[in-house]
C-alpha cells in the first residue's frame, strides 16, 4: 500500500510565493513506481483539475493557468515538490498529489493512489 502526504500550504497574499511537497512511503515494503506524479487541485464546488506533473527522466509538464510561475520536481519515487510563485487568488484551492501508472497525464481518473489535499488560499 502506497501512501502519499501533501504538506506546506497556507495563506499567502497574490504575488507571494509557497512550495508545496508531496512525500511517498510504502506500508507494505512494496516498490514505489509510478509512471508519473501530478499535482492536481480543486476550488469549491468545481472540478479537480491538473496542475502540473512530472515524469521518469525529469519529463515536466504544465497546465497552461501555471506555466511560467509554477515548477515540479523531485524523485517520483519520493517526494516530488511543486514551487509556485506570482501566486493569484484563482490560485486558491485544495492541492492534491497523486501517482498513475498509466501513460495518461492530464486526467485525474487516470490517476490510482491520492493524498489528502493541502489547503492554498492566495488573498488579493
């Protein structure tokens, strides 16, 4: 069983930065291989959407909303971090990690293994 904790959101005011982190363990001594990690998020009473992701050999990729203020980076193996700068209020929403083992990147149902959301609130 794969397990994945968010941590390092907050409130921040636009224009601020924050970094989140995304840390896998494994409770079953199984082997953590993910074909990629993706940092998803998801307002109140809208849909979960893709943010950023990052692939083997440090393949990254971006949602067109992040480009350019956001970057992903780690070990997908271990924890993968999401630092965002120039942060906007429609920047506000609970920031999911998630692991897939499938080659669809952008979907969330494609994704198998969640953590619980770290809350980013960006104030004008």
């Amino acid at each position: 069983q794969v397990q994945l904790v968010e941590s390092g959101g907050g409130l921040v005011q636009a224009g601020e930065s924050l970094r989140l982190s995304c840390t896998a363990s494994s409770t079953s001594g199984r082997t953590i291989n993910p074909s990629a990690v993706a940092w998803f998020r998801q307002a109140p009473g809208k849909e979960r959407l893709f943010v950023a992701g990052l692939r083997r050999r440090d393949y990254q990729y971006y949602s067109d909303s992040v480009r350019g203020r956001f970057t992903i980076s780690g070990d997908i193996a271990n924890t993968v971090l999401l630092q965002m700068n120039s942060l906007k209020p429609e920047d506000t929403a609970v920031y999911y990690c998630a692991h897939t083992s499938s080659s669809e990147l952008y979907r969330a149902s494609a994704y198998e293994i969640w953590g619980q959301g770290t809350q980013v609130t960006v104030s004008s």
